[in-house]
C-alpha cells in the first residue's frame, strides 16, 4: 500500500509567532519527519509524506502536533492512498514529466 498525506500545520496563536511568522515552528516539524526517515516533500504550502499505511501516517501527525508547545495549531490534511502501488512521490512526478516530454518532442 502507498499513502501519500499532504499536511500543514503551524500555530495560530501569539504565544508561538514571531510576528506573522511561524517559520521557526515549522522547521521544528520538519526536522522531526526528517529524522523519522520517512520519505518527505516540503512544499511552499505544506509537506507531502509517504508511508506505507494510514496508521503510519498519523503517527506521523502526532509526531508532528507533538513539536509544537502552542496553544492553539492549525492543520489541513489531504490523503491518497493506493494500494497496488509504492514509491508515489517519486513515480507521480515521474508519470507528469513523461507525459509533458511526450507532448514536446512529439
């Protein structure tokens, strides 16, 4: 099976803002999926990961909710979950990328 979760998640209260940033608090998310070694994509708007269930996933968002000591946090999830396929966050791109050549060079 193939999950891929795009998440965001960041403060909305003044008590874990720097001004209208939350940078800060979100690299502190971002380190931990690192270090959690699952295969991740951040993005302007959000990060994607790649697990290989659902529950996998969710743990990672409690991971996630867990490095912020805030007292109010904003999170937007978005699942696609497969389960005849691996590797998704590569292959989707890959999939595009091949299509788009096609369509140049031909």
């Amino acid at each position: 099976m193939g999950v891929l979760l795009e998440f965001s998640m960041f403060p909305t209260s003044s008590d874990c803002r720097n001004g209208s940033s939350v940078s800060a608090q979100v690299s502190k998310i971002v380190d931990a999926i690192d270090k959690s070694g699952v295969s991740y994509q951040l993005t302007p708007m959000g990060t994607i990961i790649e697990t290989e269930t659902v529950r996998e996933a969710l743990d990672i968002i409690e991971m996630a909710y867990e490095q912020l000591d805030c007292d109010r946090i904003y999170s937007a999830l978005k699942f696609d979950i497969r389960k005849d396929s691996k590797d998704r966050l590569k292959n989707k791109i890959k999939s595009v990328e091949k299509v788009l050549d096609r369509k140049i060079n031909h």
